[in-house]
C-alpha cells in the first residue's frame, strides 16, 4: 500500500512539471496578454452592434498578436491554462500585465505631448 501511495505522488508529480514545461516565461506571457487586451480595448472603442463581428474582429487580432510574438495558438493556451492552475504565479503575471500597461500609458501621454 506505501508504495501505491509513492508512485501515485510521483505520477502527480510528474503531472505537474509537464504541465509548466510548456510555460512560456513570465514576461512573454505578461506582453502578449497586453497586446490582446489592448485588441479587446480596441474592438470594444468600434462600437459594432453584432457580437458575431465582434468575435471575428477579435480572432483575427489574436491571431496576428500570436503572429507577432512567434507563437501559436496552442502553446499560448496550455501556457495561459499552466498560469491558471497555479494562483500566486497567475496574480504575479497579471501584475507584471498591469506594470506594462501602466509604463505604455505613460509612454503614449509623453509621446503626445
């Protein structure tokens, strides 16, 4: 029975490094969630009525966001779901995202002054 008990902690284990082994780092991931943000904040100032074109217009910003930061879908999903399994690692990325944000909106006021 001990030993039942150590192969299953060790299959759990090994669970979990796979899972973070497809993480993207933690600045990446912050970057590439701000772009999109940014494409939501973006079709959302568009003001279109159907929610269809809205998903649309959203997929195909996320896509060329993906495109520009080198990554596909996929690995951004499993790298989105790993940060998500892991509380303090997700709160810590999305003040990273918030950091950044707050440094491009100071860039921008300063850039239109």
């Amino acid at each position: 029975m001990k030993y039942l008990f150590v192969v299953l902690a060790l299959v759990i284990f090994s669970c979990q490094n796979d899972q973070n082994r497809y993480r993207l780092d933690q600045e990446k991931m912050a970057e590439i969630l701000v772009d999109i943000h940014l494409d939501e904040v973006k079709i959302s100032r568009m003001e279109i009525i159907s929610p269809d074109t809205n998903l649309l217009l959203y997929h195909q910003l996320e896509k060329a966001t993906l495109k520009k930061h080198a990554i596909d879908s996929a690995s951004f999903v499993k790298s989105f779901d790993s940060y998500v399994r892991e509380p303090k690692d997700f709160i810590k990325l999305y003040e990273r995202v918030n950091e950044i944000m707050k440094d491009r909106k100071k860039l921008n006021e300063s850039s239109h002054r």
